[in-house]
C-alpha cells in the first residue's frame, strides 16, 4: 500500500518534469516568425543574420518582411538576431545563413583572414560613429585624443577610432581603450573620458537620461560631439554581405540575391516614408526598445541611409576606398591591425544591387532619396 | 527496502540538505508541533536573510561613498549613486509598472515572469538531458574500470571548454540539422549548452554514489549469487540517492546558468537572458528596470533548485545522509 503510493509518487513526480521539458519543446516554436504559411506559388527560403538584436537600425528588413515585399519577390525570409557571440561574417562564411549585415572593416579583416565574402549593396551610405565627451572636457576633435580613456565596444567597432587617430599622425599606443558596456553608465560616472555612441542609439540613451544635477533630461550642450564621418577615420557601416562563391557559380542564387535586394530597397523606402509605421514593426517582431527610442532609431538610420544620389545600396567607390585606406593605416591600443593588404577586387560589387534597382526603376519609388525629409523626434525619459 | 547504511535514520528536510547532515538527531513523529514550528521557523530566518540584504543595501547606498571605494585602482565596493544602485523600492515599484510607454506593453514583471518562465523549460529540457547523460555515462564507469579511466579525463576537460567559443559552432551545427521532418530549432542549441553544463555535477555525483556501497555489501549481495543488474537496483541505486539529489541540485543550477548565458550567446529571443541585455541597454536613462530580469535570473535558479528539492522529498527514504558532490 506504502509502496504502490511511493510509486505513485515518483511517477508523479517523472511526469512533472517530462511536463516542463515539453512544455520547452512547445513555448518557444509558436514565437518564430515566418514559419510556414508558403501561400500556392512555392517560397525560396532565406536567411539574414542581422548584427545585433532587432531594432530600428535593421526596420527596412523588418518592413519589408511585414509589408510582404519580401514574399512578392517569391522569397520566404528569416531574419536572425545575433546575440552576444554571433558574428554575422562568420555565420555567412560557414554557410549557416544566405546574407549578413556587417560593418565594412569587420569583414574586411574576416576576408583577410580566408572569408570568401562580397558587399553587395552598402545600405548605410555614411558612418553613424559619434564619440562623445562632456561639454567641458576640453575633448573638442580627435587630436585632443592622446592619453585619454576612450570608450569603446570592442569586437571591430573600434577601428574608426584608430583610423581617425592615424590621419592626424597620433600615437594610438597613448589612449586607454576602455570597454563599454551596452548603456553609457561607464561615461556618465566619469570612467571614460570620450565614450563611442551611434547617432541612433547610445547617443539617444545618454539624451533620455535624467541630468541628476538639474533633474531634467541631457541636453545636446551638455556634450561634445566628434563625428567620424566628418574625420578621415569614417568607415562604411552597415552593408548586406553574399558569399562570393556562390554568386559566382550559382544561378538560382544569383536570381535570389536580386529578388532579396528588390524588397530590401522597398523595404527602405517604406520606412523612410512612414518612420512611425516601421518603428512599429520593429517593436513588433521583438525590439525591446520604448516607442521614442525606437523611432529615433528608424530617423536616425534613415539619415544615414538618404539622400543616396546613385541610388540606395550602390557602393560609393570614394567611400570603399576611403574605408579601405583607414583599414590599412589604423593601429590599435596594443600595436595590432586589422588588415594588411588590399581586399580582393571580389570584396564588393554593384551589379547586384544595380541589377534590382533598375528592375525597380518604372515602379514610381524615390530610390534615390530626393525627396527625403527627417521627422523630428522627442525623447522620453528612458526611451520609453 | 534494503536498508544498507548503519547510521540512523532522520527525517532531513530540504533546507537542512543544503548542507551535508551528518549529526544523528533523534527520529522525530511526523506532522507533530515541532515541525510545523520548525517549519515556520525556516520561513523566517528566510525572511530575515533577505531584509538583512536590503538593508546592507540602502545603508551602503546611504553611508558608503557616492564613487565607491577604490583600492589601488580597483574599485572594491560599487558606487552608491541611484544609476549604479537604484533604491529597493524603485526597483519593486518598477516591476510593477508597464516596460515601456507603447500601449501595448506588459507590466514588467509579467514580462519577466513569462521570459524566465520559458527560460525555465529550456533549462528543464537541458536538465533532462543532462540526467540520461550523465547518470548513463556513470553506469558506464561504474561497471567497466577501464572506461573510468578513459572517460572521467575527457568528462572533466570537457568544462574547461569556454562556452563563448562554444555556443557559436553549437548554433552553427544546429542550424544545418534537418531529419525528415524534424528540424533543429534555435531553442534546441541552447538546450544543448545547458545539458553540457548540467551532465558534469551528475555524471561526477552518480559515479561517486554508485561507487559508495562497502565492499561487505557488495560481498553480500554476491554471496546471495545475485548479478550485475540486482546489485544495481538493490544496493547500488539506493546507496547512490544522497549522493545524486545535491548533483541533481547542481546540475539543475548549472542548466539554468547554462541556458541563461546561451542564450546571450546564441541571441535567442524569448528568454530572460536575451531581456538582460536588452534591459542593460536601457540602464543609463531607467537604471531600475536593468534589475527585473536580474530578480528573474535569481527566482528562476531558486525554482530550478526547488523543483529538485521535490524529487528530495520523494525520494526521502533513500537519503540516510547527504554528501557533497
């Protein structure tokens, strides 16, 4: 009787775990987006390994997958968030996904190193790099570098710090290379002198932060900013990479590469025209973002994206080779650098993306950005 | 059942397990006064722990230096300043208040809660694999010296590996599996990761438990003419539980540990680790709500440990005395 209760119990207890494994098996599945749902034509599946979480630096991949641009074309699109440990040229290298946005310098150290990569649309036209120091730091240009804390991520995203320091014939060896987290409390408690910030993100969480002095938000006064694009350290940011082989020698491939930067381009031009529609997206397929920050974020991105006068995505030879020659002559912190030679002439080509723009050309959209006007957005306490 | 120790039997409750009870007490009658006060006892100096904490917490924040104390460069106590160290009462009373301003957010302890929550299966799923493997891989070396001394190196080199080189190349496995209709989903890797945690603690406790019967046990099961497999589930299993439930215990915190930082790792979406970081991301301008998936973080490792602790209690027969794995 004691036992067979016993018994009881332990089986009790068995099908209590297995219960909670499967409830694992089951939660997370209804949460991917895109699953399935192949309407009567047959989808071509894709993958696009984003850099980072979603947020509105990537809206234009999200509105496109959202307004069905993407399934127009034929294409069935996944798009995957990196997390921590993800590095989006390796996870296209090793064939794990079809496309990958990326930094310029990051892949061009990758493909130095044996990747087989192509940019084939440089969607972001300018650099969105900021460092930024107090007001009264006396930190007014790259010059005033030399012996201070700067802050940086690390991982690749500091080489236009370098590069900058390079054009102004400064000894990279001098500075302190402190690394930021992912907010900008290292800076606002003073263990950083001049911290890094992308226009459309930490620049905006160090403005929706409470000045404790005044009780009020920060003010743009209360900050110096440099801006790379205005050095000679500006790289090339955000470009959607293609694995080189098989653009090459896959025609099914090279027929999805047009197809997927058709929609991407649409993708663009929608946020461009309706931010607050496509921040909207973006906090819907998983951003953790608030709603004001967000939609700085899709403005701030679309800034760097228009006006694009040949066109979004194509490649500005002046901006690759700029991009380039700051690779070349960027020494780190500890004496290291990120390539050492040219890139291969296969490193990047406009054919694609001009393919997909002149197929889009008759369909009455502004590919260019002519007619481009940035909202003005308000931040709240907190990006909320 | 067989009753193979020489020590007395106690009634060990689970919070008196977490350390090994070695004392011999006198048997007490279940569901008498003394235990309900005992029990209640325990809630209390529960209690008085966790207000001993919020207490050192808001008095270091209202004493302590606003830039910390720095000892030769190295900050030794943080900062007291509300980015660094919100107060207590504005992280609670941010936990109740919707994440962001959209009308569509959750309050933020819901938000967690079903974040840590899915954490949970994943680390429940992970610890599962981790038991088969590492209970599996004990029986092994159990039974076969020779695979004692060729496995148990490998079981312990195989932690030193760093999960961040680790996690990506799982992911990159992972997402070129594809069996007939099965398919490898993201959740899966991270499964995964938390089992190669989890396994360690158990395959390590379930040896040392199988191993512990005394050789006059063993020798009279022998000369009862009874074989490998009635040695097992007589002697061997039963002799193994104390040893086993504080490996459980470990490996259930190992998995939780493990699914958290895979899925950072990894970029999952859905689970507490990814709202860590994204919560971190928003700590300068709302220091507050970095700290509700922490609090996730932290409920979720106690549930994790709990729900071994039940196995405990079913299991109570079997645990004599509790040793350390």
């Amino acid at each position: 009787m004691n036992h067979s209760r016993r018994r009881l119990a332990t089986i009790g207890g068995l099908a209590f775990a297995a219960t909670l494994a499967l409830s694992a098996c089951s939660a997370p599945n209804d949460s991917v987006p895109g699953e399935g749902g192949s309407g009567e034509r047959e989808l071509t599946p894709v993958k696009l390994q984003l850099q980072w979480l979603p947020q509105g630096q990537f809206a234009g991949y999200f509105a496109a997958v959202d307004q069905g641009y993407f399934e127009e074309e034929g294409l069935d699109v996944e798009i995957i968030p990196s997390g921590g440990d993800i590095v989006p040229q390796d996870a296209l290298a090793n064939g794990d996904v079809d496309y990958a946005i990326a930094w310029v310098p990051k892949v061009l150290g990758s493909i130095e190193q044996g990747a087989n990569l192509t940019n084939i649309a440089q969607i972001f036209q300018k650099s969105g790099t900021l460092q930024v120091s107090w007001a009264d730091s006396g930190i007014d240009s790259v010059a005033d570098f030399e012996g201070k804390k700067i802050g940086s991520w690390g991982f690749g995203n500091e080489w236009e710090i370098f590069a900058a320091m390079a054009a102004e014939g400064l000894d990279s060896t001098t500075v302190q290379i402190i690394t930021q987290d992912f907010n900008m409390n290292a800076f606002l408690q003073g263990d950083i002198d001049a911290a890094q910030a992308m226009t459309y993100n930490e620049y905006a969480q160090l403005l929706e932060t409470p000045n404790p002095d005044t009780g009020e938000l920060y003010q743009p006064e209360d900050f110096n900013v440099i801006s790379y694009e205005d050095t000679e350290g500006a790289m090339l940011q955000d470009a959607i990479w293609a694995d080189t082989e098989r653009l090459e020698s896959d025609e099914e491939y090279q027929d999805t590469t047009v197809a997927f930067l058709k929609a991407v381009v649409k993708g663009w031009i929608y946020a461009a025209e309706n931010p607050e529609q496509a921040s909207e997206i973006t906090i819907a397929a998983g951003s953790g973002w608030g709603p004001s920050h967000e939609l700085w974020m899709v403005n701030e991105t679309n800034k760097l994206i228009w006006p694009s006068p040949n066109g979004i995505g194509v490649i500005d030879e002046a901006a690759w080779d700029k991009t380039v020659a700051g690779a070349l002559s960027a020494v780190n912190e500890s004496g290291a650098r990120l390539i050492t030679e040219e890139p291969p002439a296969t490193a990047w080509s406009n054919e694609w993306i001009q393919r997909a723009l002149d197929e889009l050309e008759g369909d009455d959209l502004d590919l260019t950005g002519e007619g481009f006007e940035p909202i003005e957005v308000e931040l709240q306490e907190g990006g909320n | 059942m067989t009753d193979t120790g020489v020590r007395e039997t106690s009634a060990v409750t689970d919070a008196a397990a977490m350390t090994p009870a070695r004392d011999i007490r006198p048997p007490r009658r279940p569901g008498g006064p003394g235990r309900v006060r005992r029990g209640f006892a325990q809630w209390a100096w529960g209690l008085a722990g966790l207000l001993v904490v919020v207490l050192v917490w808001e008095g270091y924040k209202l004493l302590g230096p606003a830039d910390g104390v720095v000892v030769g460069g190295a900050r030794v106590l943080p900062r007291t300043t509300d980015l660094a160290m919100p107060h207590v009462w504005e992280m609670i009373g941010r936990l109740a208040e919707p994440v962001t301003r959209s009308p569509s957010a959750q309050p933020l302890w819901l938000v967690v809660a079903l974040a840590a929550l899915t954490t949970l299966g994943i680390a429940a799923a992970g610890w599962l694999v981790g038991v088969v493997v590492g209970v599996g891989l004990a029986l092994v070396m159990q039974r076969w010296r020779i695979a004692e001394w060729g496995i148990l190196p490998w079981i312990v080199l195989s932690q030193t590996v760093p999960l961040i080189a680790f996690a990506p190349v799982v992911k990159s496995w992972g997402s070129r599996v594809e069996i007939g209709a099965f398919e490898w989903q993201d959740w899966m890797s991270v499964a995964l990761i938390a089992s190669y945690l989890a396994f360690f603690p158990i395959a390590i406790g379930a040896l040392k438990g199988l191993q512990s019967p005394d050789r006059i046990h063993t020798e009279l099961m022998q000369s009862y003419a009874a074989g490998y497999w009635q040695t097992l589930v007589k002697l061997r299993l039963p002799a193994a539980v104390p040893y086993l439930l504080p490996a459980l215990r470990l490996g259930a915190a190992n998995a939780v540990i493990g699914a958290v930082v895979a899925e950072v790792s990894t970029g999952l979406q859905g689970g507490i680790g990814r709202i860590l970081i994204q919560f971190a991301g928003q700590a300068s301008g709302d220091p507050a709500k970095a700290w509700g998936p922490i609090f996730g973080a932290i409920v979720l490792g106690l549930v994790a440990a709990g729900s071994v602790a039940l196995l405990g209690v079913i299991l109570k027969d079997y645990r004599r005395t509790e040793e350390a794995a």
